[in-house]
C-alpha cells in the first residue's frame, strides 16, 4: 500500500485525519531521507528483505514505512497498517 492508498482508506471514514496522515508521512518520509539508517532492520528469512528497515509515522504509530538505504537515499517500499501480516505481504510483494 502506498501513502496515497492509505489517505484514500482512512478518507473514507475521517478526512481531516487523511489529511493529518498524508502530512505525517510526507514528514516521515523526509526524516527517513535525512536519517536513512533511523529504522530498525526488518527481520525476515528471506535473503531479498535482509536490507528492509521499518520505522513507524509520527502520530500514526501504527503505520508503518518498509523502506530500504541506498546510494541515491531511500527508497520507500510499502506504508502498511501494522495489524496487517506484514511478513505475508512483503514477502509476496502484494
């Protein structure tokens, strides 16, 4: 699920909070740029997420940003609800 997925989810029910949550990622996402290593690692058995890190939206803690560190700075993967079966979704990539 992208930011933009998410805001749609949670418009539907609050958009002054889908609006509050699109400025929380947006801030998330520029802390991640400026503190690309900020995250824990996310543990997986599987070799292709060994470089995932997972760092939570301020305000939203349970959402949660799957990202990877790389040359050009970060690249966001997925923002997914933690109640969700993360390791599920990131190792199918659905």
């Amino acid at each position: 699920m992208t930011s933009s997925k998410a805001h749609s989810y949670l418009a539907a029910d609050n958009p002054g909070v889908a609006a509050r949550f699109l400025g929380a990622a947006k801030a998330t996402f520029e802390q991640l740029a400026e503190m690309p290593t900020i995250g824990r690692r996310w543990t997986s058995p599987r070799k292709r997420l060994g470089t995932v890190r997972v760092w939570r939206i301020h305000g939203f803690e349970r959402w949660l940003v799957f990202y990877r560190v790389s040359g050009k700075g970060v690249e966001i993967m997925r923002v997914l609800h933690g109640a969700r079966d993360l390791n599920a979704i990131l190792e199918t990539g659905t």
